[in-house]
C-alpha cells in the first residue's frame, strides 16, 4: 500500500507496537489554545484512519516549515498511544521522519476507514509478523527528504515515555493530553525541578508552598503543593525520581511564575495521590530547547530561555542589598562560551551561587534563564530556573569536546559589553594590557566587591615552590585542606568527616613580566598545571619520591609564555589592604591569533580601525 504499515493503526489502538510505523496524514487541525500552539492530526495507516492523533509541541517547527504537511508520508519513531476518556484512545506523536512530501504523493493512499475500537476490535486485516519484518519500502519513499534525529530512539517494549498501567492496573495518560475537563488520570513523570519551601502572608492569612517541574516524553507541567500536601509529599519528592501521580487539581498556567511549555499547570490537592516508579523507563532527564549564544542579541529583553554553555571563568561571591525589602542578597557572576565564540555574563543567586565550583570549567545547562540588556546582553537565574553541570547529553559532549580541542583559546566576542578595567562595573571583558598600563589605570584599586579583569601577554620569571601543594579533601568539589590525624587518616573540617587518602591541590605564587614591567600573581590548580604541564598528583609524587624532577618542573616552566587573563582586587587582611591579583585563565600563546591581535592594535593606534 504504497509503503504504509497496514493496520498499524489498529494494533496500536488495540496495545501493540508495530515498529517504526509508516502513515500518511491525511489532514491537520490547529487546536484552538490560549499559549502554546497543538496540531490535531487525521492519519491513515491505507487501511485505517483516525483523527485522535496529536503532535507533540516540540515538532510543530516541521508544520510551520513547510516539512510536515498534507498526504505527506512520515515514520514514528517514538510515541504515546494512551486512554483519555473510557473508550477513547489518541496517538500523540513524539518523533518522526517525514520519507515523502505532500506534493510528492498527491493525494490519499488507499480508501481508509475510520477505526473505531467499539466496532472494529479484533477485525483488522493485519499483515502476520514476518510479512511485517520483511516488508520493504520503494525507492521512492525510502529516498525522500527524510532528517533522522541522532537522539531519536525505536519504541520501547511499553511505548512511549512510560508504562501503559500503573501499579493498580489503572491506565497512564500522557502530561501533554491532560485538560481540566479530565476527572481522574495518573501520569508517569519525573521531576526535574524542586523549589524549596516559600510562605507568604497577607490579609486572607498565611501558608507555605513549593513547586515542582514534571517531565515525561510528550511534554512538561508545573505542580504546586500548598500547606498540608506540603507537608506530605514534599519530603518524599526528589529531584531526577520519576512518580506516578494520581489526581489534581489542572488549571491555565501563569505564565508570570512558569516557563515551561504547558498551557496548564497543576495544583496537588487532598485527592491527590504520589507513589514512585521503580521501573525502568525512557523518561528523559530535562527538556531543553537551546538558544545559541550567537542568537542573544535578537531575542527580546525579559524573555526566559534555555542556553548551554562552558564556564569560561567564575568570579568570587559578592552580595547585594535588596532596594524593596532590605534584605541582603548573595550572588555570582559567571561567563560561559559555546562554539559560535560568543560569551555571556550569567548571575547565579542564594544557595546556587555558594555552591556552584567553576574551576573545572564544566558544561552548564541551564533552563528558564531570563535576559536581561544590563551592561548589553546578560543573563540572570530565576528562582523557577535550573542547571545542570556537565549533563549527559549530545550538545554537552559536543560543546566540551570543542573547548577542549581549541575553543578555550579562540578569540571571542562578550555580549555583555563589560569594560575591563577603570569603570565601575569592573569587569569580564578580553581587553589586553601591559602591566605597566594596569598599574597606571589602578586596576583593581578600588575598594569594595569589585574586581577588575584584563588579559596579558607575559613570561614566567620566578615560582615560589614553597608551600605550593597542600593536600586537599577527596572529596568531588570540596577541594579544603585536611588536617594529617597522624593515624593513616586525614580530616575535612567543612565535610565533617575522615577519609583515608586525600588529592594534591596546587596553589602557586609566581612573578610574571612583560615588556613594561613585572608582577606577582597566584595560581591555582588549572592555571598551574597549565605552567607547570604536570598534574597536581604528579607534582606531589615528586616532591616526596624524586626531588630532582622536582626541581625541574619549575626550572623548565621559568621564563615560558602565556597569555594571562588576571582577576585584580583590593582585599583587606588583619586590617591591612593590598592588591591581590590572581590568574583566571592561562592559555598558551598561538601564534596566528597573536598576530592578529598585533596587527588590530597596530591599525588602531595608526587610525585604521
């Protein structure tokens, strides 16, 4: 039948998985909404149709390209065929490959008829097993425009984002097919944001509320859970735990409070009933719909996207004060990169800005970041935002490998337009300067939080190796010294707790010089194994098993070059100020990028550029 899977439609109806089915869609609809717009869809597998078909949002970009559209022929490779309502079913499509146009097929295949479960249960004239396995598509179709998804995955065993029963034997409904005119449904979803616990108090009295963010693979929502369903479930509730959730109360989304792409939102209520899934399934961990940096400076200022990028640099804590209620406010300003060489300033806020650790330099993921034009372009979390650092995704992998391999010394744009040195914004900005400049502009001496950034071409002159190591808690991210309890164990006074062995961690003193003059600066891990271009494990090993390698480490490091982006800022110690400067990045110098830059400044102090 022109290469449709006939009577696919009945066997997916009727709970069977026929693989990879081939359909034509034989009309779309626009279902009236008041946010994210819905296609209903009627397909037809050339022996049976049905118009309870639904596109999941994240594909409505091939109807508006054109790419999906009438009689065309597509093949699922993932989706949802689920009970809404007693004796109704609807096919809510996840993935796909679009294998011939429209235009191309012309017109109907076949003289479907409209299956009805009712009526035709058990009827359907369906191909046996292995005449399905071994049927072939013509060339034809095979050879359309098809674009595979690289994340697209077949069908598993259960179909879709979760199993087709709950553990009562109750059906599961898809999030994206959940309505307030719907009286009782269990979805299957696990939760990708936790709020911690807010109260309020006005003139109708007082209360305690948190929200969660739920995902399964035809789409996500927003649950409240206010006062005393509080206090039941929300010790229970963990972040990347999938829950069968039976019952609530569905509602249209404010869209003031949530981002996700759901016109609802659910409110848990005392019907409402939460047991965990300890199953296996193909729930993903996040949804993500990425902007690239390169794209910022066009989206609209105080809109919420999703961005992904490296954390190029991390700068210290500082805190604010709240102008409406007084209160004092801790922040962190990082900036990120991605592979289109632009970089972003983004503010990190409360517990997520003490905790985050930028010296790896990870990934960052981040969903529901709002735009901001302070300063140009920026990027500020919302307490409805979440990240996730070096999450197991394509995007991620492809974006580390890039830095890695490069990325990390490609000369770059700064959307955020922050002038390095001498404002009193301080600074993220690329700007090189000579040490001698830095000094004469007074960089860094300012007092106060601020600090200020510039880059420098410089050679290594002298390393302190005293005191250069310090061993460290082995613990991932902790990084503080531990005490030697002389008994074979080593102590973390911020972890609370002993442990057996511990990391080498490096933090080195050394004086840099340019053709202007010299300055001393500190090092830590990255930076100095960057100089030194040995491990902070190797170097420790040295130390105390090979003192002459040692010693070598540091005399083959004097008096290499590297181009240095340093931290300056006035710190008080024991009421004593000074100016501490610390590098922030260190990179090797290329010489093809270098000369470029020679040659810009060479063309601006000669008037040309």
């Amino acid at each position: 039948m022109a290469g449709l899977t006939k009577g696919a439609i009945a066997d997916m109806i009727e709970g069977r998985q026929p693989e990879e089915p081939y359909l034509q869609i034989m009309s779309m609809k626009k279902i009236p909404s008041g946010g994210q717009e819905r296609y209903r869809l009627l397909v037809s597998d050339g022996q049976w149709s049905s118009s309870f078909a639904m596109l999941a949002t994240q594909l409505n970009g091939l109807v508006t390209s054109g790419e999906v559209d009438n009689n065309c022929i597509i093949k699922l490779n993932r989706y949802i065929c689920n009970t809404v309502q007693e004796s109704k079913k609807i096919l809510i499509i996840l993935d796909l490959d679009v294998v011939k146009s429209g235009e191309e097929v012309g017109g109907k295949i076949g003289e479907p008829v409209t299956y009805d479960p009712a009526k035709n249960m058990g009827a359907a004239n369906r191909p046996a097993p292995m005449e399905q396995k071994e049927r072939t598509l013509p060339p034809s179709v095979t050879g359309g425009n098809a674009q595979r998804n690289p994340l697209a995955q077949r069908n598993p065993p259960n179909v879709g984002a979760s199993p087709s029963v709950t553990p009562s034997g109750g059906s599961v409904h898809p999030i994206a097919s959940l309505t307030p005119y719907q009286n009782r449904w269990t979805i299957c979803a696990r939760v990708t944001n936790k709020s911690g616990i807010r109260t309020w108090s006005n003139s109708r009295g007082e209360g305690k509320l948190f929200s969660m963010d739920l995902l399964d693979e035809s789409g996500e929502i927003r649950a409240t859970a206010f006062n005393e369903q509080l206090d039941k479930f929300y010790d229970m509730i963990e972040i990347n735990n999938v829950y069968y959730i039976t019952g609530g109360t569905l509602k249209t989304a404010n869209k003031q409070y949530s981002n996700l792409n759901n016109d609802y939102e659910l409110t848990l209520n005392k019907m409402t009933e939460v047991m965990p899934c300890h199953e296996n399934t193909s729930i993903p961990s996040m949804q993500y719909s990425f902007v690239p940096l390169d794209q910022l400076d066009k989206v609209a200022k105080d809109s919420v996207i999703d961005i992904i990028g490296v954390c190029k640099e991390a700068m210290d804590i500082s805190v604010i004060t709240q102008r409406t209620t007084g209160r004092e406010l801790k922040k962190r300003d990082l900036l990120i990169i991605d592979d289109s060489k632009y970089e972003v300033r983004v503010t990190l806020w409360g517990t997520s800005a003490e905790n985050f650790d930028g010296s790896l330099q990870p990934v960052l993921a981040i969903k529901g970041a709002k735009v901001s034009d302070f300063g140009g372009v920026s990027l500020s979390l919302l307490s409805s935002s979440s990240f996730q650092i070096n999450p197991d995704i394509r995007e991620a992998h492809k974006l580390k490998g890039w830095f890695d391999n490069g990325g990390s010394t490609a000369e770059s744009i700064n959307l955020s337009n922050q002038k390095s040195g001498g404002g009193a914004s301080g600074g993220l900005g690329n700007v090189y300067k000579t040490f001698g400049e830095a000094k004469l502009e007074n960089l860094g001496g300012r007092q106060g939080d601020q600090a200020d950034y510039y880059s420098v071409k410089a050679s290594v002159v002298l390393i302190r190796k005293e005191n250069c190591l310090y061993p460290a808690c082995p613990t991932a991210n902790c990084n503080k010294k531990v005490v030697d309890l002389n008994n074979g164990m080593y102590r973390c006074e911020k972890c609370n707790q002993e442990y057996d062995n511990f990391n080498w961690r490096l933090m080195v003193s050394a004086n840099l010089a340019d053709i202007s003059d010299n300055q001393w600066v500190t090092m830590f891990q990255d930076q100095a194994e960057a100089v030194l271009g040995v491990s902070a494990q190797e170097l420790g090993g040295m130390r105390d098993n090979n003192n002459e390698a040692f010693q070598n480490i540091f005399a083959e490091a004097t008096f290499k070059s590297f181009n240095f982006r340093l931290r300056v800022k006035m710190e008080t110690y024991n009421d004593e100020s000074r100016l501490k400067n610390t590098v922030a990045v260190c990179t090797p110098i290329v010489p093809k990028e270098y000369n470029r830059r020679l040659i810009t400044e060479i063309k601006q102090m000669a008037g040309q550029a």
